[in-house]
C-alpha cells in the first residue's frame, strides 16, 4: 500500500480513522472489534465495562 494514498478497498482512510477515534475515545475497560470481510472494514464494535469498585447491592446487604 502506497504511504500517501488516502483509499484502499473502497475505504476512505481518514474516515475510517476517525470512526475508530471516536471508538477508543474515553474508553478505559473494553474493546474495539473492527470487522473486515473481502478487505473492507464492515463493521466497527464497542463493547465498554464498567468498574463499580464501591457497589453493595440492594440496600446494602451485599450482592
């Protein structure tokens, strides 16, 4: 692949960058899964946890 080219498969690179940005953006516990199918990117997945580290339960009485 050619260093300044800005499309590769149909995609448009900086696009693509930005959609995978906005992604990471503020994650701190999780993934990003990027699909590809016939060298294309198809599908972008965010899956973010989140730690409650003080959580009692209901009321209190623990979980």
């Amino acid at each position: 692949m050619d260093a300044g080219n800005t499309k590769a498969g149909g995609a448009d690179f900086p696009a693509l960058r930005a959609e995978i940005a906005r992604a990471l953006r503020g994650l701190q516990y999780g993934q990003v899964v990027i699909l590809i199918k016939d060298g294309k990117v198809t599908q972008i997945d965010k899956t973010e946890k989140r730690r409650l580290p003080n959580l009692q339960g209901v009321n209190g009485e623990g979980i």
